[in-house]
C-alpha cells in the first residue's frame, strides 16, 4: 500500500467533530501499535479539559497520547492532541504552534488551520484523516494536503456517527481513500509499514 506519493508519510493529522471520541477509541484501539510517525488530533469535543480526553484515549488504547504544548517538537510513536480554545499549527520548523487568532468554521482549535499548516511542512510525506463531524472544517484543510501532493483519507459518510465533516470534505476535495472506520487502522498501518 502506498501514499498518494509514493513516499513514506512523516506524519499523521486527524480531524473529528461530533462523534468523534468514539471514533478516534475506534481508530487508535484497532491499531496494533504506535506508528512510527507522529499523529495529530484535532478534535471540537467540547470539553475544556482535554488532559482528560487525552487519558481516555491513552487508557482504551495503550498509546502515548498527550496534550500538544507551544514549541514542542512531534515525535515518532506519540500522539498529540490539540489543546481546548487554541489553535493548533506547525510552523516551518517542525514545531507546534498554538494561537488564538479568530476561530475558523466555528472552530478554535480548527481542522482547516491544523492540516495547511502541515501541508506546507510535510508536503508530499503528510497522511490527514477526516471523521465524523457536524460541520465542513477540515474540507478547505484536506483540498490544502491534496494540492500540495499528500494523501487524504476520509471517513466514509454512511459510516460516521454525523455524516456532515466527511460529506463536505469529499465534495471539495475527494479523497484518496475513503473507507468506514474500521479499516482506517489497517490502511494507516499499511501506509506507515
């Protein structure tokens, strides 16, 4: 199995809405070990303590999972979540950013902000993944990841819990794969092998 490019990915970003704990104890719980790149998560839970979130999710899978912090640099194995009311972003180096600029489709922490930021990082060698969700953020992000040459994975709609986020992706940007659910972790394990 290969990425759109033919290249080994360098990282991972995830985007999810509503539905979307469910989704990512699904998605993380079905892999049979941490990937060998970073993943990123973006996820409008709601929740103002994403410490919390970051447990669940660490607790059902068996993951390193983590709040992402200001200048920290993603490492291989580990997954980053982005922190409540921030926006989350990667600068040039590598690096995480986190801002307060205006929310974007509703949203601060925003899938769109998220994924063109690492588009223009990881170019070529960037995997994004959109789940379930209850609004477009992340449509404009994975168009971004697809013109600068990486791979786009979409939940299938008639599989998600909200069909909308993966709906509004799809229509603007297509995918290179859209799949339900549960094949996601295999696909990301091929993808990353």
């Amino acid at each position: 199995m290969r990425t759109a490019s033919g290249l080994p990915p360098q990282a991972i970003v995830v985007g999810c809405s509503a539905g979307g704990l469910s989704a990512l104890h699904q998605l993380l719980g079905g892999l049979s070990g941490p990937l060998p790149v970073p993943m990123v998560v973006v996820c409008h839970s709601g929740s103002e303590d994403m410490r919390v979130f970051c447990e669940l999710l660490a607790s059902r899978s068996g993951l390193v999972v983590s709040e992402a912090e200001e200048r920290q640099q993603p490492e291989p194995h580990h997954i980053y979540v982005a922190p409540s009311g921030y926006h989350l972003l990667l600068e040039r180096t590598g690096r995480f950013a986190l801002s307060v600029d205006p929310r974007v489709a509703f949203s601060r922490p925003s899938i769109d902000v998220l994924f063109e930021s690492a588009a223009e990082v990881w170019g070529e060698h960037l995997i994004a993944l959109l789940l379930t969700g209850a609004n477009s953020d992340g449509a404009e992000g994975c168009l971004q990841v697809r013109r600068r040459g990486g791979t786009v994975i979409v939940q299938d709609p008639q599989t998600a819990q909200v069909p909308t986020m993966p709906s509004a992706a799809l229509q603007l940007a297509g995918a290179d794969h859209c799949l339900p659910l549960p094949d996601i972790s295999l696909l990301l394990e091929a993808l990353c092998s």
